[in-house]
C-alpha cells in the first residue's frame, strides 16, 4: 500500500460543524475519499467514451507489448 499525503483547507464553519459531529477524524475523512475514488473508478470503468478512449490507448501502445516493455 502506498501513502498519499493530502492537505484539504475548509471554511471555519465547516470545520467547526465536523468537528462537533465527529466526522473530522483521519480515519473518516480517508473512509470518505477512499469511497469517493472507488466510485469514481467505476463511473469511469462503465462510461462508454472512457472505455473506447482506453481502447484506443491500448491500440497505440500495443507495440510496446510486443517490445517485451510490459516486463518488469
């Protein structure tokens, strides 16, 4: 697992409003992103315009395969 640093600046109201419900933990606010990226990543996976986009990369870099640039 690799981490990612974030720094997110709020409103003072906001901050304050999160606060006072509990929900300004680490641990929720990485829940919430953590949620929100997987949702993201699916929306993307079934958009047909994303998906012919990825195909089309795939046939432009196909080449690469064959060059034995897929091997680590």
């Amino acid at each position: 697992m690799s981490n990612v640093e974030i720094t997110i600046r709020l409103p003072e109201a906001l901050v304050k409003e999160a606060s006072s419900l509990g929900v300004l933990s680490s641990t929720h606010i990485e829940a919430l992103l953590c949620a929100d990226i997987q949702a993201q990543l699916l929306a993307m996976a079934n958009d047909p315009d994303m998906r012919r986009e990825m195909e089309q990369i795939e046939v432009e870099f196909g080449v690469a395969t064959l060059d034995g640039l897929d091997q680590a």
